[in-house]
C-alpha cells in the first residue's frame, strides 16, 4: 500500500479516506489476534534491520521535518523532533527488545474450576484497534507500532505534523518487516495528512477503534479526553518531583537530583521541582544549586531557597504546577516529609516523583503515600521509561488508575476473555 499524503481536501474526503483506513485496521486486527509469536518476532526483527539500512533516508526526512519546523519550535521540541545515529539504532534495538518479550496473547492469566465440573480460563487477548495520537517525537513511531504488533493490535498512527517526513520514513521501514513476516501492511497505518481534522474524526470512529492513546502535551490529552467518543488511555503533564529529605545522602541527592533535571530536559520524567527539607537546605541545596547552573538551568525558588542562594529568581504560584520541558526549575524548601508529600499532592500529576533519603521508614512513607504512577527511591525520575522497565518500549505513560498505569507496554496493550469448559451442564 503506497502512503499517499492528503494535505489538503474536503473533510468528506478525509473521513471516507480515514474510514477506509479503520476498515483495512479491522480487518489486519483479526488477522493478528491468531498471528503466530514467530511471525510477530519475525516483522519486528526485519523491521528494525530496514530501519538500520534506511538511516540515512529517516535522517534526510528528519531534516526536512526541522526545516521546515523553522524556528518556531521550542528547545525541547526540537530536542524532541531531532533523530540522529544514535536515536535511529535506539529505536532499532527497541524493535529487537520487543521482539524478545514474552507474547502476551492466549496467555492464561487465572484458571480454576467450579463445584459443577465448568472449567473457567481468563486468558489475554489483544485490545483490537488502537488509534495513536502524538507529538513531535518521530521514535513514537516505532515504538507505537512495535508495541501494538507484539499484543496483536492493529495501530492507526497520527503523527505530530512537525515529524510528518521522519514517520513516513519510518513506518515504512515497519512495512518492509511486516512484509518479511507475510503480515498484512494495514497492521501499522499512519494517517496521511496533516490536516488537524483528522483527529476530529478518528475520535469518532467507535465502529473501528477501540482505544486511543494520546501522547503530547496538555492540549492534545484535554482535547481528546474532551472529544472522543473511545475509551481513552492517557497521561497528562509530567509534574515530576524530587524530594531530598532530612536523612538523605549528600552526594547521592545532587547526582539525583542533576539527572533527574538535565539528563534531557525534553521527557515527561523529567524533574520540574525540587523539594528540600529545611533540616538540610542550608548545607545541602548551595552543591546542588552550583551543579544545576552549572548545567544551564534556570532556576525559580520559594523566600527559603533564595535566602540561600539570592541568584534564584522568585518563584510564581503557577511555577509550581508548569511542566517546564526545558532548563527550569522550581525549587521549595519544606518542614519535612508531610508537607513534600502535600506539595505533591496538591501540585502533582501523579506522573513520576522520587524521595533522596537513607531512611527506611521515611522512604515507605512516601512510596505508601504519594499517590503517582511511579515513586522512586534514591533514583533518578528519568527512569520513567519503559525501557528502563524491561518493556522494550511504551507507548507512554498512563497517569489514569483505569486499565493500564505507569509505563504503557505491551501487557498493558492487552484484555481479556474468559475461556469456559464444559461436559454438559446446565444451569439449574
């Protein structure tokens, strides 16, 4: 199937064109509930060996995509936006991990049998459609459709305009490996046009979707969760937070605490606030202060923090609850745990947040009590990765506490059914 680019056009045009779409993603959707592990593994590993040998076309579309970004992009969107060799043989080794999960489907998850002989199987199967809607980041691409491949769904992709070169480019390397595999290409289909109403209309399609995952920013998340007439799987801002407590290490709170900011200011699992007990801010916070200018940071802070260091800039109400995405960052010092755990709950979106502390007690305080899909002791927030799980990759991060939360694999792309055995009972 060629990928044919709709950039303008009647909306009537485009929804028979998306309709289409969702009726061939039906269609590879039951062939894929019956797919073999060998021939998902198969697609997956020629995939990523078509994404190595077509580098230099992602790249040459990458850079068609910057351009044409010009420089209206933010730097953490073109952080976001930017392949490179390295990325490329990451989103290939990514393939390669999925490719060594375990198969979810068919899987037996509890089984039991009745006092009347029935023999009750819960077992996994793939959710059937899933409709991707995401920004900016063309390695969702991959990661997107590796993911739902693996759990035996079909995946309508919709890119972010600002990576429509570098996803064409990419899925049709995913093609060539479902091709290898003698999958149907309507497996993974990305919608072809930039036109912002297509979202409209996939949001409507509940006769061909059955689920959508938006990944992006605040605006795409309310406008979907807003609009869409399919269950929607989603994460909102990732407020992430560190907090270094009174029992914390020194030298492992400003390593944290460096990473959990800087690594790449771009993710969603990346620190926007630094909570510091005040037992420890007049020795602590000077070292990690110095390490995040030294990085480039920009940093906001409460009366407490800029007493301590007068270069912090005051921070605003709204400081506290921004997902900067950039070299910011938000810093307040606290009367001990209770109040870093109700700064958190009050500011958070219980996204990812971690505590520094040598302290047992003070460490299962917070993991009990901080109410976020992910909670870390000693350890950065970047760490908010599927990868880093041992997932291959995710599709994002799931916020919600409905179906799926943390990092969204490809266990977490799954259902289930009940497989009943009988010998010829009735019910009486």
């Amino acid at each position: 199937m060629v990928i044919r680019p709709i950039e303008r056009g009647p909306s009537e045009t485009l929804a028979t064109e998306l309709a289409a779409m969702g009726a061939r993603a039906r269609q590879a959707a039951g062939e894929l509930a019956v797919a073999s592990t060998l021939a998902k593994n198969a697609a997956l590993i020629a995939a990523a060996a078509a994404i190595r040998a077509s580098a230099a076309e992602i790249l040459a579309a990458n850079d068609r995509d910057r351009l044409e970004a010009g420089a209206g992009l933010s730097a953490a969107l073109l952080d976001r936006l930017t392949l490179d060799a390295a990325r490329i043989e990451a989103m290939a080794r990514a393939l390669e991990a999925v490719a060594a999960l375990p198969d979810p489907i068919g899987r037996s998850i509890a089984r039991w049998t009745q006092p009347n002989g029935l023999d009750f199987n819960r077992v996994r199967v793939p959710l059937g459609v899933i409709a991707v809607i995401y920004e900016s980041r063309p390695n969702v691409t991959a990661d997107a459709g590796s993911l739902c491949l693996k759990s035996g769904n079909a995946a309508i992709l919709r890119g972010g305009s600002e990576s429509f070169h570098s996803s064409h480019a990419i899925v049709a390397a995913l093609h060539r490996g479902l091709a290898v595999a003698g999958l149907p290409e309507a497996a993974i289909q990305l919608v072809p046009t930039r036109d912002r109403a297509a979202v409209g209309i996939l949001l409507g399609m509940d006769d061909a979707i059955d689920i959508v995952v938006p990944r992006g920013g605040r605006s795409l998340i309310e406008r979907v969760s807003a609009e869409s007439r399919i269950p929607v799987l989603k994460h909102l801002d990732g407020i992430c937070h560190v907090y270094v407590d009174r029992a914390a290490d020194p030298a492992k709170a400003r390593a944290i605490v460096l990473n959990s900011k800087l690594r790449r200011t771009g993710v969603c699992g990346a620190m926007e606030t630094l909570l510091i007990d005040r037992d420890v801010a007049a020795d602590q916070l000077p070292g990690i202060v110095e390490d995040l200018w030294g990085g480039g940071c920009a940093l906001r802070g409460d009366a407490a923090a800029r007493a301590i260091d007068p270069r912090i800039e005051a921070a605003s109400e709204a400081d506290w609850s921004t997902e900067y995405l950039d070299a910011i960052l938000s810093i307040r010092v606290v009367d001990g745990i209770d109040q870093a755990i109700e700064h958190i709950g009050h500011y958070g979106s219980h996204h990812t947040d971690a505590i520094v502390t040598e302290d047992a007690a003070a460490a299962d305080r917070f993991l009990a009590r901080v109410d976020s899909a992910i909670v870390l002791v000693n350890a950065s927030t970047q760490f908010a990765d599927g990868g880093e799980f041992g997932m291959g990759a995710e599709i994002g991060i799931s916020t919600g506490k409905l179906h799926a939360r943390g990092p969204v694999g490809v266990e977490q792309l799954t259902s289930y059914k009940y497989h009943v055995r009988g010998t010829g009972q009735v019910r009486p």
